[in-house]
C-alpha cells in the first residue's frame, strides 16, 4: 500500500449545472470530497506526453489511492490554494494507485 506515502489532503470538486430559473443553466463547481494524496511538479518528458489530451500542459503529477473518487477535468485545490485541473486519470497500477495528470489552473481562467 502507498498510504504512508500520501503525505497531503486535496479537494476535489466536479462541476455542475443547475436551472437558472430563466430556462438556461448555471454552472458551478461542487466539492466531491477530500483525498490522500502526494503531489509532485511533473518532468520536462511528462509535458510533453501527454496524448490524451492535446495542448494540455501537464505541471503536476498526484498520486492517490487506488478507487479514489477522481476524474478528468474534476478540480484540485491544494492546502496552499493552488488549483489544479485534472487532465487524465491513469491506472499504472492495477488494485495498487492511481496516478492523476494534472494542468494549474491561473486565477482569472
């Protein structure tokens, strides 16, 4: 197990749309929960790999528990208030963690 490796507490948030009441919809962000994890700044190989989601810049790499409740573009927000938008959700691990790829979000995007 990597528990004792997961050395941060991470929110997750999933966005969500809502009536506006005016016939249209509203969108939001709604917090899913609190995660385990372990962050760490992502390599130069790693930026530029990333296939799955093009023009996506991968800055961070996440760790978490295998079964986490975490998905492709869900939102991070770190201790220190950094956000982070989950760019793809990999298995590398069957049973074991799940490694999150993941872009920061600038303030004002």
């Amino acid at each position: 197990m990597i528990t004792h490796l997961l050395n941060r507490v991470v929110t997750i948030e999933r966005k969500t749309r809502t009536h506006d009441g005016q016939g249209g919809w509203k969108e939001g962000w709604q917090v899913v929960g609190t995660i385990r994890a372990r962050v760490r700044p992502s390599t130069a190989r790693e930026r530029s790999a990333v296939a799955i989601v093009p023009e996506a810049i991968v800055t961070h790499v996440l760790y978490t528990e295998y079964g986490a409740d975490i998905r492709r573009d869900d939102r991070v927000t770190l201790e220190d208030g950094t956000r982070l938008k989950v760019v793809a959700v990999l298995r590398p691990s069957a049973g074991h963690h799940l490694e999150v790829q993941a872009e920061e979000v600038q303030h004002g995007r």
